[in-house]
C-alpha cells in the first residue's frame, strides 16, 4: 500500500503547525517560549502535544513501538482524523458491517463521505466477500468491529486476516472491547500490514470513559499522518497522568475485567431463563445483546424503576433486541429484580 496514494492531496502536503514545545522539548530550565503564566503550577503549562511519557508504557504494554501509537481524546479522534486524512468529500467512500457502532456512520457524514453497509449474516458475522464486493476504486476505507458493538461477538479472525490481505485501503479493526474477549487481538499483525489500523481504548476495561483517551496502532508512517493532523494538544495532562497512574496499577484493572465476566456469565443464565426472552446472544464484551417478545415495552418499565439499559430494537438484524452493560453484581441484582417482576 502506497500512503502517498491513500491519502488526500492536501494532507499529504500539509506542513502541521510548530509548537514552542516542538522546538524544545526538554523539562529542564526557564520557559519563556509559550507565552504560558507561570503561575498556577502544573496546570500553567502545555501538555506533551506527543505524549511520549504515556506512550511508552503503552508501548510496553501492547508490544509495540512508539511511534506505532496515537493517542486520541477518546477512540472518536482517531476515526474522525483517519476520515479527515485519507477520504476526499464528496468523491471517496468507506464500506462498514451492520449492525456496528454507530460512530463511523456519523464521522462519515460530518466529513460528506459516502458509507456503504454490508449486513452480518444471522450468525453476526462477516461475509468478506460481500464486503470486497461493496468496494470500488474510491473506497478507503473498511470499518470492522471485533468484539462488535451492539452484537457482543467476536468477528472470525481469519476472515478479518482475509479482508486485510484482500482489500488495499485501510482497514480498521475497533477493538474497544478486546479487553473481554478470548479472541487474540489484532495487534500482532501490526508490523506485517500497512493497511492494518487497531483502535483501543480506555473507556471500557479501564474504566476511564470520563477522561477521554483512545488509542490508535499502525505503522510508523500512518501514524505520522494523524499526529500532523491532530490539535497539537489534543490530550490535557490530567488524563494522561490519571492513565499513567492505573497503568502502574494494572492489576485492579485485571480484576474489574475479572469480576465482569463472571458476572456476564451469571447475568447470561438468568436472563435465559426469563419468559420474556427468547435469545440470549453470545458475549465477549462486557454488554450481553438479548432478543425479547417486546423490547419497547421492557425498556419503558425498566426506565420508570430507573434502570437504563439500551434498546435496540429499530436497529437492522436487532428487532425486539436490548443491550444490557454489566455492572456491579449489586447492580445486576437489581436490574435482574425488576426484570423478574416484569414477568408477571
Ligand atoms: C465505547 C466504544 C468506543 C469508545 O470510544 P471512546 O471515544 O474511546 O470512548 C469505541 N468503539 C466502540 C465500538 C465502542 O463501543
């Protein structure tokens, strides 16, 4: 793939803008360059527009370099700088899977980029072919999600490795809720596909969605791309050094993810037992899809005993289908409490 080629003319010739912090870098000494106060300390200063310190524990953490990292003001930076980076509006195109996360759809149409979807077969998985099919010469781009969001599963990753190999725009994987999933991520393949984009994130596992910080893996070179086009500041030093700090904290992390499962696994069996639900789909994130006789009216009397889950009903191949997250088992209990009042 040829990242001169996918990307559009003007941002290949984009000079980025020069921050008083790109010129020096070093913590050391008296800083009269930025026009900051200086009083009002640490909150007085600029951040690292590169975030160096947090992407190298990154680095350490996924098994990638550096400058295979973007970070972004949640995962939506990072899909909104990629439309902004290689769609031309009004002539390029991206395919997407539906039904999928709804923020490629709206990132699309803020940026006058043409979406084609291609429905996932009743099983919620991938038709590759179907998805080449979609694609012309002005597609650059393919939207996947793996676990997918609102359906819960896995996509099969062989056929993922089959649309990457296949297709030579970008292909995006947005594994947001890999963190939950028994699947390996798709991380490792990185290095070997240039046209291999991964989104993380830290709202879901890490449980900083208030903060505001996704990341973005791919090559060296696309990745050059995005920070060019980037605010130069786009992340503020109270996130980054929040997520420093649950990094060296890793460990309570794993327990959340440890404690949610089991409580997927126990919210599964007694959702299945409800006789209001005919479908309990299959989960590797930490939100179970499941297919009720009336999802409208269980979410109506859910709201009014003020518990808020999400209906999906009027979303394609999800009739009669809500999407429930897994909390707390104080929670759970009392979303499973009301539901079994419902049932009378
Ligand atoms: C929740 C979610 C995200 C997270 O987005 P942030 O902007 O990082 O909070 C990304 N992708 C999918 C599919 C999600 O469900």
């Amino acid at each position: 793939m040829n990242i001169d080629q996918l990307l559009r003319k003007n941002i290949a010739n984009l000079k980025p803008y020069s921050s008083a912090r790109d010129e020096f870098a070093g913590s050391e000494g008296v800083f009269l360059d930025a026009n900051e106060n200086p009083f009002n300390e640490p909150f007085n200063r600029y951040p690292d527009p590169y975030q160096l310190k947090l992407k190298t524990e990154i680095a350490k953490l996924k098994q990638v370099e550096v400058n295979q990292i973007f970070l972004g003001n949640g995962s939506d930076e990072a899909i909104d700088l990629l439309f902004r980076s290689v769609a031309e509006p009004g002539v390029d195109n991206v395919v997407t899977i539906a039904p999928t996360y709804g923020m490629y759809q709206v990132a699309a149409d803020i940026n006058n980029v043409e979406v084609r979807t291609v429905n996932l077969d009743n099983n919620f998985q991938l038709d590759v072919d179907k998805v080449l099919s979609a694609t012309d010469e002005n597609t650059k781009m393919v939207f996947l999600c793996s676990p997918n969001n609102p359906t819960g599963n896995d996509l099969d990753r062989k056929e993922m490795m089959r649309l990457i190999e296949s297709f030579d725009g970008l292909v995006i994987v947005d594994e947001a809720y890999i963190d939950f999933s028994e699947q390996a991520s798709m991380l490792n393949e990185v290095d070997s596909y240039a046209n291999l984009v991964v989104l993380q994130t830290f709202s879901k596992a890490w449980g900083m969605a208030g903060l505001r910080l996704g990341m973005a893996f791919a090559s060296a070179e696309l990745i050059a791309v995005l920070n060019k086009v980037k605010y130069p500041y786009n992340l503020n030093i109270l996130t980054q050094e929040k997520a420093l700090e649950l990094i060296s904290r890793k460990a309570q992390v794993d327990e959340w993810i440890d404690i949610l499962l089991k409580e997927r696994e126990a919210l599964a069996k007694q959702l299945q037992k409800l006789n209001f639900v005919t479908k309990v789909f299959d989960s590797d994130a930490n939100f179970i899809l499941v297919k009720t006789t009336d999802a409208d009216g269980i979410y109506n009397q859910l709201v009014e005993q003020q518990i808020i889950i999400r209906n999906r009903n009027r979303v394609i191949l999800c009739d009669e289908c809500l999407r429930i997250s897994i909390g707390t088992p104080e929670e759970n209990k009392q979303l499973m409490d009301a539901l079994l009042k419902l049932e009378k």
